[in-house]
C-alpha cells in the first residue's frame, strides 16, 4: 500500500495562475481532508469530503475548490493563486469508522510570487 | 476557533529521559483523541489515540493520559531517544457526529544528546 500520496511535492505560481493539487489514497477510505499548514498555526481544514462525489468547506475554504469524482482522489485547486496561500498543503484521509486514525501525505510545497 | 491548544510551543529534552507534552482542550462533548508527531518536511505520523471513556492508554514507549474533569490531554515519552526530536500535535473530535478532527498549534520537542 502507498497510503497517502500527494501530486507535486513542490511548486511554485505567479500570482493569478491556476493549478491542481492531486491527493490519492488506495486504503478504500471514505473520508478526505485538505489542510494547509502555516508557521505556528497549526493544520487548518480547507475542505473535506464524507464520500465520492461530496464535498463541504472547512475552516478556511475561500480561494480554492475541491472535487471527489473517485472515491481514491480528492482534488485540490486553485483558480487564482494569490501570496496568501503561499503554504504546505496536506492531504488526509480516514475510514469510514467511529474511532479510526486520519492518514497524511507527505505534503506539497506551493510558493506564490 | 480552536479549542484545542497545547501549553508549551517547544520542549526542550535530555536524550534518557521522560518527556511530557500537554494538552488542553474546551469542549466537553469531544469524544476522541489522537497525538500526532511530525518530523521535519514530512506529513503527520499517528502516535497514539485515545476514547474519551478511558483515562490512559499505552503504546511503545508512549502513554497518553486523559483527564476530562480539567479537560487536559497528556502524552508521555519514556527515554526520548534523538528521533523523537519533533513536533507533536494533539487533535479532537469535537462530537460523534463531526467528520472532522481540530488540531492544536503543536509543540516542537527538541533532544539534547
């Protein structure tokens, strides 16, 4: 099993371009999250998905947008990049059980000039 | 906001000994509980989690301890050794129906050779 995986492990925008950020999981979880991980904030929930084809906002959700299409992948993106979201991104997932472990990624890098 | 926060941002350790790292947490109705460690450039790594019907829980080398009268979470290390050098997050499910886990800030522990 490869877990988590996350596509690109790094990138960098100028401001107002566009890009995807890729998560895939092969554990068959139903739950998907999408954190981004600034200096001495913590993790904050960007969106999340209970299911295939279901999404719903997180904590700080403005600026991106999300897509379940498959169970296995959950995609991240970014319409307009701006230097605010300059951050680490995580991608998560979890099984569809009370009491389970939430499953990270190794993260993807994104600089926006 | 959050409502989970640990009290110290960094820990520094003496290779050998015990460390502690705390936790507190606001809402009674939180249910469950993870710690989580990450090593630099690299995504969280479950350490130990814990129901909120217990009080203690054991794994290798690691104890969490949970005390829901003052609503403080604890997790203990026996004999940091050098790799333990992280930072360690706590996180919660704030009810049994929440999809989603909060997370602290984190504590960064350092070891001391």
């Amino acid at each position: 099993n490869a877990g988590v995986t996350q596509t690109p492990k790094f990138r960098v925008l100028k401001t107002g371009q566009s890009m995807t950020l890729l998560c895939a999981q092969d554990m068959n979880h139903e739950y998907m999250y999408w954190y981004r991980q600034d200096p001495g904030m913590g993790l904050r929930l960007i969106h999340y998905s209970v299911g295939e084809g279901t999404t719903a906002k997180g904590e700080v959700p403005d600026g991106y947008n999300v897509s379940r299409l498959k169970k296995q992948n959950f995609l991240l993106g970014l319409e307009s990049a701006a230097p605010s979201q300059t951050s680490v991104y995580f991608c998560a997932s979890r099984a569809g059980l009370i009491y389970s472990e939430q499953f990270f990624g190794p993260g993807t890098r994104l600089t926006v000039l | 906001g959050e409502s989970v926060g640990l009290h110290l941002p960094t820990l520094s350790v003496q290779e050998g000994d015990n460390s502690i790292i705390n936790c507190a947490y606001s809402n009674s109705a939180s249910d469950y509980f993870i710690w989580y460690k990450q090593e630099s450039g690299k995504g969280p790594q479950f350490i130990i989690d814990i129901r909120s019907n217990m009080d203690k829980r054991q794994g290798q080398r690691v104890t969490v301890l949970l005390n829901k009268t003052v609503k403080h979470l604890s997790l203990q290390i026996a004999a940091t050794q050098p790799g333990d050098s992280a930072v360690y997050f706590c996180a919660e499910r704030r009810s049994s129906n929440d999809y989603k886990l909060s997370f602290g800030a984190g504590t960064t522990v350092t070891v001391r050779a």
